[in-house]
C-alpha cells in the first residue's frame, strides 16, 4: 500500500515548510522507495498564475502548464523529477469541481457540504497521484489554525481512518524561538500548535522544529513530554547556510529513519553521496563573481528564486561562487548606469506590466555596449529586442504593444490566438514546448542538440514583420519554436563574449546536479571576464 506522510506548519508562517517536505520527499526516494510530493494551498485562488510575486514570491511552470506554488520548484530540484498541475491542490481547484459535480446532479440530491463532499474531493485528488507511488509526502500550506486550511486537514485525519495509522503518518513544523532577555530556547508556541493539532484529532508522529541554533536537549525532553512524541521525533532543525544541507541534516537528525520505521517500511541507508558532494563543493567556494538581477520585484528575492537557484546550481559547474546584486529596475532609471558598474554578468528576468521596463531596456543596452555577459529571461528577451530596434536599428518608439498598443514599430506584439480571451487565468502559452536550435550558434554550443524542450509562460512574440531587419543588423535568433516554426524563442549577438536571451524561462528546469545551460554558460563568462 501506499505510504502518506503530512506535513503541517504552526506557530508562524514562511519557516521552511516547503524544503521540509522537499528534503523529506528525497530522503524516500535516496532509498529507493518510488516518492512524489503534492502541496496544497488553501487559497480561493484556482491556481497561483494570477497571483503578485510579492503575495506568494515567484509563479512556477511545470511542463504540463501548469501555473503552481514555488515550493513545488523546490520538490522538482530535490527530488530531480517533474511533476504535474495535479500535484497541486488549491481551493480554489476543489470548490470547482464540487460545485461542477453539483451542478450535474451527481450527488444525488443530497445536501452539499463540507464533510463528506469536500473532504472527500480532496483525498480522491490525493489518492489518484497516489497510484503510481510508494510514498507521497503532502505539505499542507499555512499554519494550523488558519480557518483556510480546516478542511484539509480534517481531510488527512480521515485518510489515517480510512488508510489504517500504519499507512499515514503526520510531521508538524514548528518554531521555537529564542528570547535575547532570557537566553533559553522557549518550547511553549510548539506546545500550543500541537495542542490545536491535537483538537482537530491529528496526533502529529515527529515534530521538526525550527530555530536559529541546534535544539537544546532540555528543549527537546519538554518538547516531546507536552506532545506525546517521542524524544528521538523531535527533529533539531536549526539555520544553515544553504537549504541543500537540509536534507543532509535532517538526515543526521534521524527524520526519515524515523518515518520508514513509524510506516513499517523495509529500513535502508540513503544514496546520498552525490547530494553530500555537491554541497560540500558550493561550500568550499572561495572566487566569487558578481552578477547583476535587474527586475521589478527584488525586494522578494522570492520572486526570481528558480533564478537565484539555477545560479546556484552554475556556481557548483563552475567552480566559482555567484554574488548576487539585487538592483530595482525604476532605480536604474532614476540613477543610472552607476548601479551596474563592476558587475561580471547581467539577468534580466521575466515579468510583467509598464513599471520598471525602461529600467530593463537600459541593463541590457549596459551589457550590449560594454559587452558585459547577458541573460534576458522571457519580458527580459523581449525588451531585449526592444532595445534593439531603438538603438541599433534607429527605431524611435519601438516597443511592445502590451505596453504601448499605440507603438510606431511593434516589434513585439500578441500573438494571435491571444487577442480575443476574456479570462487571464490559464491562457497564456503555458509549458513545455519543443524549441529547434540553429547549427554553428552559441546556442547550440550551450545545448549540444537540435531539439530541446523548454518551459513557458508568456502572451506576446517577437513581430514576425521585423525579423529580417534584426538579422541584417547583426542579432541572430539562434532558437526557432519547434512547433510552428514561427515563434523566436533564443536570441544572441555571435560579436559578444555572451549575449543571450531566450523567450521561455530555463530557469525551471535546472538542477542542482544538471545546470540549465544558459546560466551555466552566464557564469562562465563571468567567471572569464573576471580573469578567473
């Protein structure tokens, strides 16, 4: 039978739920036992596409289109899989499909309510990923007591019912902070999260908890008198450099080990050597470059954080660590090219909206003439091509008509089976689609084949009408869609150390063992451009 594992938050919100249920997922899987991590969000929202960064940090694609949580980037990364738009569990996705099932007739002319048909709708959605696994772990988004996430977790308290407790277990993350004026670490916000856990029938079986420095042991012994969890499922969860240590630590702590034997699963020692060298090696970094992201929502570094991640993942390839410098697209605007100076490299990543796009145009207009190493991700590739028609093909008013619909030179325009949706929700050209890359270009010096698949998540395209202008001044688009054959999709100047751009987000698919390219190429040429 398949294996559940829940895991709940308390106390506060943002503790690392998410690399919890990421690093425990691969602790499963390192051995041996077929894993998948689902995540519910409690939001009313159907997905997180139309979401703010600043709300939620950073929107994630998966290959089927699917507009997803970030955490569920982090449950690819860890577990190097991909997962699916059903691995993720909204609300708003759940009240849909009760109300549509409502709708049919097909409950009989009962009273809809929360308890069964709610509850019901969730394990359904829970159980059919479960399938094809041996273990799913399910993280279960907000902190208990929030009113949002009552019904999932009534939903998991019966799934221990119905599956048998040797089939599901429960992992509560908690914090426990540490008061400047008394000096000791303070166990009772844990002890009052698992008090409201308990009041909703769930007896959570390991208790992973969060603070600044190792669990003490007196906090440890209280901790597991006042929750009836055994002192060895007190799991010490403190701060560590780098989120890939987590595993590694919880490891030592003893949390899977824990859970298999909890779960009666066959005991076997995790494959992690590869995991542990790699982490030793970011560590040991010593050279630094410095590269610059120049977005709109950098006061989050949640919003670019598969960006900040596929640097990371560069970092280890290259052997060279990446400072990064945060810089506000409006800043560079009112402050200038001084904002820029002495970086290795430059990313201008995607996004969405007028505000910040000048700002854009100007950090790769910097990179271009001082030819300093470029990446433009997605509205950073378009405004690229913006830049590009203005300032070396004299363009005056070029633009994109997402932001001047009114623009003398459209180089960038909707694509066609956009123009006419009423719903944002859903709608763009979302996922995995096939890219053909050129011979004898940087791209495929990168990529090393013909035909790649890369992730997506945009509504406007480089005007065909203009292409061939761009190609006489120079700019080559070395990667062409590979289903219509149409759409650019990757751009570079061949006269440049490193000047590319490309219209889908590669930055989804990088891995910690398995670099995208284009940023493992980025660092690179930063790291030669500093003479490293």
């Amino acid at each position: 039978m398949t294996k559940f594992i829940f895991v709940t938050g308390g106390v506060v919100s943002g503790l690392g739920k998410g690399i919890t249920s990421a690093s425990l997922g691969m602790l499963m899987k390192a051995r041996g036992f077929r894993t998948t991590n689902v995540k519910i969000d409690p939001y009313l929202n159907y997905d997180a596409g139309t979401m703010n960064p600043y709300q939620h940090g950073e929107v994630f694609v998966l290959d089927d289109g699917g507009e997803v949580d970030l955490d569920l980037g982090n449950y690819e990364r860890f577990l190097d899989t991909n997962l699916t738009f059903d691995h993720n569990i909204t609300t708003g996705k759940v009240y849909s499909a009760v109300i549509e099932k409502e709708r049919k007739g097909e409950y009989l002319g009962a009273t809809v309510q929360v308890i069964p048909h709610i509850t019901n709708e969730i394990k359904e959605r829970i159980r059919t990923i479960a399938k094809d696994y041996d273990v799913v772990v399910v993280e279960i988004g907000g902190t208990v007591g929030d009113i949002e996430s009552m019904p999932f977790l009534e939903a998991a308290r019966q799934m221990q019912l119905e599956e048998g407790r040797d089939n599901v277990a429960f992992v509560h993350v908690t914090y426990v902070p540490k008061l400047k004026v008394v000096g000791e670490q303070k166990t009772k916000p844990t002890q009052h999260s698992v008090k409201e856990l308990r009041s909703l029938g769930i007896q959570p079986d390991a208790i992973v908890a969060r603070s600044e420095d190792p669990l003490e042991e007196n906090a440890r012994r209280k901790i597991s008198l006042f929750t009836n969890v055994p002192p060895e499922a007190v799991i010490s969860a403190y701060d560590v450099e780098d989120t890939y240590e987590v595993p590694l630590m919880l490891e030592k702590e003893g949390l899977a080990r824990y859970i298999t034997k909890r779960l009666g699963l066959p005991e076997r020692e995790p494959e992690l050597d590869a995991w542990r060298e790699m982490v030793e090696r970011y560590k040991s970094l010593e050279d630094t470059v410095e590269i610059a992201i120049v977005g709109k929502y950098v006061k989050l570094a949640d919003s670019y954080l598969s960006i900040k991640e596929a640097l990371k993942h560069s970092s280890v390839a290259n052997g060279v660590k990446v400072k990064i410098r945060w810089v506000e697209a409006e800043d560079l605007e009112r402050h200038g090219f001084k904002l820029l100076e002495g970086v290795d490299g430059i990313i201008v990543p995607g996004g969405f909206g007028a505000r910040g796009t000048e700002g854009k145009m100007m950090a790769a207009r910097y990179a271009r003439e001082n030819d300093i190493p470029f990446l433009g991700i997605c509205f950073g590739f378009q405004l690229t091509v913006v830049e590009f028609a203005r300032n070396v093909l004299g363009l005056k008013g070029a633009h994109s008509t997402e932001i001047d619909p009114r623009t003398p030179y459209p180089v960038v325009d909707l694509m066609p089976e956009q123009r006419d949706l009423d719903r944002l929700g859903g709608t763009m050209r979302l996922g995995a689609y096939p890219v053909r890359i050129k011979p004898g270009t940087l791209a495929m010096k990168l990529y090393g084949k013909e035909l790649v698949y890369e992730r997506h998540r945009h509504r406007w395209e480089v005007n065909p009408e203009y292409i061939e202008k761009f190609e006489e001044a120079g700019l080559v688009f070395s990667g062409i869609a590979g289903d219509d054959g149409r759409r650019m999709e990757i751009l570079e100047l061949p006269e440049k150390s490193y000047f590319i751009a490309t219209q889908f987000h590669p930055e989804f698919k990088s891995r910690p063992m398995n670099p995208a390219p284009v940023f493992r190429g980025l660092v690179k040429a930063a790291k030669e451009k500093k003479g490293l």
